[in-house]
C-alpha cells in the first residue's frame, strides 16, 4: 500500500517525465524518487509507456481528399439546383393552368348545365375509407407477427434458423400486412436465440461460417493456418492486394417484430491471399427509428 | 495579440473566410490547403484508421463550408477548425465503440505475427503504428488531449483553447488521458512491461 506522499507524487509523475513541472515541483518529485524504489519502478513504467507517444509522426494524409470533398459539395449543392428546377416547372405549370382556367371558364359560360366535379380522387378515398396507414405504407408488419418477408429485408429460409413465428401468427406476407387479433398482440414475438442461427439470403447462419473456418485439415498440419472454403458468402480475395484489410463480406437484414437487426461480416486476407481474421457485428434497432441497442 | 479570442481578420485566414462570405468560392480551397493535413492529422490521431479518418475530414470541412457565413468575427479560424475537427472525430470513435466487432479468428491475427512476442513486435513495428494501436483502445474522450499535445505538440494552453476549456481542466484531461493510455498500453504489450 503506497503512503500519502507516494500517492501524491505518482499523481504528478507523469507531469514529471513529461517536464512540465515547475523547477521547485521537479526537484520535490526528484528528491522522493531518489528515495523510494517503487516510484522509481512506477516512472519507469509511465516513461517506456509515454515513449511511442513521444515517437508519434502524423502519417501522411491521403491524395483524394480534396477531390473527395469537391464531389461531397457538389453533392450537398445539387438538391439546391433541383430546387431551382422544380420553381421553375412549377411557375410554368402554374401559367399552363391559369390559361387552362380562363379557357374553362370561358367554356362554362357558354355551357351553363355543366357543374364542378365534385367527386375528386382524393376526396373519394377519404369517405370510402381506403386511405393507406403509414404502417402499411411503409411495410412495417404490426407487433406480435412475425418476420416479414419483403423485398428489402430477407427472412431466414434456412432448415435450422430459429425464428419461429409468435404463436398464433402464420409468417405469410398477408400477416405481415394485416394487423393480427388483438390476443396475438399481447406479447412480442420473441427474439431469435442467437444471431447465429439467422440465415442469410443464400441460407447461409454465421455459426455456418464460423464452423466452416474452425476446421481445419489435420491430415496436413502445414496447411493449419488455410482457412477452410468458405461459404458462398465469403468472397475469396483472388489478387493479393497489400496492405491486408478488412473487407465486408456479409450485409443482412433480418426483421423481427418491430425491429431491424443488421448483420455485417468482414474478413481479412494477408498478401498472399490467405485469411487472416474474421468478424461479425450486429446491430439492432426499432423499425420505425435508427438507435442501435 | 491576446491570449485567447482576438480579432484576427487580418492574417491570411481571415482574409480568406472574409473572401468567402463574400462569394469567392475559391477562398475555401485556400483554407482547405492551408489547413487539411493538420485537421487529417487531428482526425487521423484520434481515430487511427485511415479510411474513416478521409471520411471524417472531409465532414469537418463540409460542416466549415457550411457554417463559415456564419463564423464569429474576431475568432481564430485554426483554433474554430481544430476544435470542430476534436469534436467530430470523438463523436465518430464514440461511434466506432458502440460497433462493437466479435472476432472468431484472434489465433489467426495472433498468427499474423511471426514472433508472436509483443517485445519483439513492438522493436519490429512502426512506433506510431503501435500508437495507434493502443490509441484505439483508449477511451474516445480521452483521445483528443493526447492528440493535441502529442500528435501535434500544442502547448496546455493551445490545448485549453482548441478544447475549449481553462488551462487546468486542460492538464487534468491530458493527465487523465496519460493514464488511460498507459493501462492500455500496459494491458496489450503486458509481457513487455513485465520483462
């Protein structure tokens, strides 16, 4: 247990090695070093801890910066254009339509039977009771059913993936449009057990992948290191292209209930080609909102 | 001149953000030369990873691009870019934590390392690799003080005003940091600090 004193001198002992003490601060810290040991093993520590900062050099900053930053502010400026673009179409509709409405009402004074339509498309779908909700709009299937199987986000099709439906709801794309019975909707439909198990489009799980890689050849212990062949899901860099980094090799989407997991995978080969390193990240998050948990 | 914010319309940076206000769109390139390096820097020291960092800059200068019409007069437009650059590049390493990756193959990253001994490593790597390593470990909010002081040498009282703060909360973060980093660098290079 360090005393006081020892406490309160290796509070400024970075500060010390760094030489940003006052001369007086310097010599009480040097004073106590002389005499203490084990302060002396603790500036040993912070110093050969503090030396690769002191040896820190900016790398080099890339070329395309600019370039990169004059295309974002093109970017950032185009909406502006179209905008310009739209006023424009806009005032000439405008005009288009002010001629069109004193040759009408031109028209009308010469054919008096002739009334306003009164029965205007948006109109009709608000007392027919058709209108879409925005939970349809948007595809977002109520709580309690299950997976809904769109265009954009994939379901599992696998034999093993584990999202079974909540009880009382059949995972067909009918249920995930139309609101379930109420009794369906008192609880949740349950989280799958592990993101593993969550196939991907070619009916592909991560456990797959991660099993696929795990085994190696044990017949020839030379080739230990050489990743297995990987699932179609995994794309095999064929040309070695230095320095090794990772690259995405799977980007899911799974939907359940009312949330969005993303499944994103990457892998590392080294330059000649041979796998490095695997990983997976998921993130989860409310349909109707961008928060990952 | 005083410490501190001071009417600083006459040096180049100035002129050329009176320029710009102005209409001159090319005064923006001259700022972007004159100070893209040091805010990649910035960005790059706190983030360590090369591609975000690209990513990053070009936001900090995106957001200056925007933002300039609106730049205090009397302000030091370095001290407002750096500070705008600290402040993105902590919000995208607080980011990056919050993706948290799980490895399944650390034998094989363990691999990638002919000696597999972190002191032999750490003679054959690069000292500002190995920095970056462990930068990444540290925590995102204490990133910025090492950065500054580190990376770009800027006194505590540079330091103080880039992070807008007093010169002593300045030393208590960069103090903090300190800290963070060695137990950082201590727990990843352990057997080094050991021997």
């Amino acid at each position: 247990m360090p005393s006081a004193r020892c406490r309160e001198i290796r509070a400024r002992l970075d500060a010390y090695v760094e030489h940003e003490l006052s001369a007086d601060a310097a010599a009480a810290v040097r004073a106590h070093l002389d005499g203490c040991p084990v302060c002396r093993t603790e500036e040993t520590r912070i110093v050969r801890a503090l030396l690769p900062l002191r040896a820190w050099t900016p790398g080099q900053a890339p070329s395309d910066l600019a370039a990169g930053l004059h295309a974002r502010i093109a970017a950032m400026q185009a909406p502006h254009r179209r905008n310009v673009w739209r006023l424009q179409i806009a005032g000439a509709a405008a005009s288009v339509l002010l001629v069109a409405v004193c040759i009408a009402t031109g028209l009308r004074h010469n054919s008096p039977g002739m009334s306003a339509s009164d029965d205007a498309p948006v109109g009709r779908a608000l007392r027919s009771g058709t209108e879409t909700t925005p939970r349809a709009a948007a595809n977002i299937p109520a709580p309690g059913s299950s997976i809904a199987p769109s265009s954009e986000l994939k379901a599992p099709r696998a034999p093993g993936a584990t999202l079974a439906p909540a009880p009382g709801t059949v995972p067909t794309p009918a249920t995930a449009d139309a609101r379930p019975p109420r009794t369906a909707r008192t609880r949740p439909t349950p989280a799958p057990p592990s993101f593993l198990d969550v196939a991907d489009s070619r009916g592909v799980t991560a456990r797959a992948l991660m099993s696929g890689v795990a085994r190696r050849p044990e017949a020839n212990p030379d080739a230990s290191n050489v990743a297995q062949p990987l699932p179609a899901t995994v794309v095999r860099r064929t040309a070695p292209q230095p320095p090794p980094r990772f690259e995405q090799t799977l980007n899911e989407r799974v939907r359940v209930g009312d949330q969005v997991t993303e499944l994103y995978g990457e892998a590392k080969w080294d330059e000649s080609g041979r796998l490095r390193a695997i990983r997976v990240r998921a993130e989860t998050a409310d349909a109707d909102g961008d928060g990952v948990k | 001149m005083t410490h501190g914010h001071v009417a600083t319309l006459a040096d180049e940076d100035g002129a050329a953000v009176e320029r710009f206000v102005a209409g001159d769109r090319a005064a923006f390139d001259e700022l972007f030369q004159r100070h893209s390096d040091y805010v990649y820097h910035i960005v790059n020291g706190v983030l360590a990873d090369q591609d975000l960092s690209r990513d990053v800059t070009q936001e900090v200068f995106l957001q200056v691009y925007r933002s300039l019409p609106g730049f205090r007069r009397g302000s030091k437009f370095a001290t407002w870019l750096y500070r705008i650059a600290v402040n993105r590049a902590v919000d995208a390493a607080r980011a990056v934590r919050r993706r948290k990756w799980t490895s399944f193959t650390p034998d094989l990253e363990q691999r990638a390392d002919p000696s597999g001994d972190p002191a032999g490593r750490a003679d054959e790597q690069d000292q500002s690799e190995m920095v970056a390593r462990v930068m990444r470990e540290v925590p995102a909010q204490y990133r910025d003080a090492l950065v500054l002081r580190y990376y770009r040498e800027m006194t505590t009282e540079e330091m103080a005003e880039v992070l807008g703060c007093t010169v002593t909360a300045a030393k208590v973060r960069l103090h903090r940091a300190r800290q963070k980093f060695r137990e950082c660098y201590e727990r990843l290079y352990q057997r080094d600090t050991r021997a």
